[in-house]
C-alpha cells in the first residue's frame, strides 16, 4: 500500500519531536518542559546563593538583622505563604481540567490562580508601604538591603508569572498549560524558603 | 472517536485528590512554620528551633516538587538529587546560623 502525504508527514513529526526528547539527555526524564526544569535549577542556586548569603550577613552583625527583623510584618508573610501554595493548587488544577478537555473549568481555576497571586502582591506592597513609611529603604542598612533585593526579585517573578498565566489560558494546550503553571510553583517553592529565612530566622 | 484535544491523559497528572491532600499538607505545614518561627514573638528562636523550622520548610518545598510540580513520576535519581539540592541548601543556612547560635563568630567591635 502505498504512503500518503499525511502519514509520512506524522512520521516526519514523530522522527522530530523524537529528536527534541533525545536532545535534551537526562532532562527529558522529568515531567513537562525540560527548559522549565533547568530555569527551576537555576533559580534554586540564584536564590540558594542569595539565602546562603543572608545568612551570613546576619552571623556578621545578628543585634542589627534582629532589630531590623522584628519590625517587619510576620503575620502578613505567614498569610502569604498560604496564599500563594493555594493559589498553587488552583494552577495545578487548571492543568489537570486542561488534560480533561475542559476548557471552561481551566480558565476558571487560572483565574483564582491569578487573583491569588494578586493578593500576594497586594499584601507585600501593604509591607513595602509600613516599611517604607517607617523609614526603612533599600539603604537604611544591610538587613533591608538583602530584605529589599531578596522580596523585590521574587515579586518580580510573582508579576511575569501572572503574564504567563493569562497568556496560557488564552492560547491553552495542556503543554503550555503544565509549562506555565510549573514556573508558578517555582515561585512558590522559592518562597516556601524565603519566608523562613528572611522573616522567622533569628 | 475523542475529539477532546488532550482527553488520553499520557502526562501522568496528579489527581485532584492528590493535589488537594498536598494542599491540605501545605496549609498545615505553614501553620507549623508559624509556630516554630513564633511569628507573634520578638524573642530569639534558639537552635532547636530553627532546625524544626528547616525540617518544616524542607517538606513543604518537597511536597511543592513531588506533586505540584509531579516529579513523583520521575525516575528516583532526579527524586532523590532535587531532595538532596534542598537539604543541601537549607543545611548550608542553618549550619550558618549555628556558628552564631553556638558562639563561634567573634564579633570585631
């Protein structure tokens, strides 16, 4: 029987998408995109970098980074944490009605997702204005340096992953669904640890 | 014939079960951070402390890697090498804060 167009097609975008999964080695082991997982990587040792270095900057002066601690707003980072792991559980369940079919249901979960994300941000902004009112800038000393620059980044992130979740629940496939949620829940994973180290250690 | 565009589950998703224990688990987790950083107090945590506190965190960034983000259908060495990268991570900063915890950093006045 004789090959049509569209089979040999299939086969060329099978022998392709083949070749992509080789070409990735050992990263095409782990669920979803193997470029989310080496940004996850690397935002794990920026971060991890960046705690590491808090900490040593407390062990070098702990009677300023206690004082200068004990001013910030616990509460508001604990209420945080679970706003983001539950809007969290909104995006991992947007993916999982996405893999359904059910398209409705996916764009509702994205948009509890997104509205929790920001909350988030509005409760650090609150922060960021009882601080700032306080008088504690970026340069008041080396504790709202690292506070200011450590928050500020993940914020930051907190905002771009926000522009990726509208934009997957606009232009949806289950791969650009588990591709923006995974960058969500690294930024939540990022803060599962900054919360503690920044706002608890002392 | 299926016409729905992604209805052959082969990403091997958690269920929504799955994920809402793993909320739950969160939820609660975060409660515990709460009380082991004793976040309505002023007062110095003590080393114990921030070990627990260490110990919590490393479970909720695991629990966010294993189901969130569903490493748990990865092969064991990448399970167990992500494990290993947060335990590293979180020993580094409490080893850190030990030196001071245990009086080992001299202080230049």
């Amino acid at each position: 029987m004789s090959e049509t167009k569209t089979d040999r097609e299939q086969k060329g975008d099978q022998a392709t998408s083949g070749s992509l999964d080789e070409g990735w080695g050992p990263l095409s082991e782990l669920p979803g995109n193997p470029m989310m997982w080496l940004l996850i990587i690397s935002e794990i040792a920026v971060f991890g970098a960046g705690f590491a270095g808090f900490a040593v900057a407390f062990v070098m002066n702990p009677d300023l980074f206690r004082e200068s601690q004990d001013t910030l707003n616990r509460l508001a980072g604990a209420i945080n944490t679970m706003v983001l792991v539950t809007s969290g559980l909104f995006a991992a369940l947007a993916v999982r009605a996405e893999s359904e079919g059910r398209t409705g249901l996916m764009r509702l979960h994205v948009a509890i997702a997104v509205l929790l994300g920001l909350v988030f941000l509005g409760v650090k902004v609150v922060e960021y204005s009882g601080e700032l009112s306080a008088g504690h800038t970026i340069d008041t000393n080396t504790f709202f340096t690292l506070y200011y620059l450590l928050t500020g980044f993940h914020a930051l992130h907190v905002v771009l992953g926000i522009i990726i979740l509208v934009i997957v629940a606009i232009w949806h496939s289950l791969d650009n669904l588990e591709t923006g949620a995974a960058f969500w829940h690294m930024v939540d994973l990022i803060w599962v640890i900054l919360f503690p180290v920044v706002y608890l250690l002392r | 014939m299926n016409t729905r565009p992604h209805a052959k589950d082969d990403h091997n998703l958690p269920t929504a079960r799955q994920l809402i224990m793993a909320w739950v688990l969160l939820m609660a987790l975060t409660v515990g951070t709460m009380i082991a950083g004793r976040v309505t107090s002023a007062a110095s945590l003590g080393l114990a402390w921030t070990a627990l506190l260490m110990v919590i965190t490393w479970a909720k960034a695991r629990t966010i890697l294993m189901v969130y983000l569903n490493l748990r259908v990865a092969p064991a060495h990448w399970k167990s090498g992500f494990s290993a990268t947060l335990v590293f991570v979180l020993l580094l900063i409490l080893g850190i804060y030990a030196l001071e915890a245990l009086g080992l950093v001299i202080h230049h006045k």
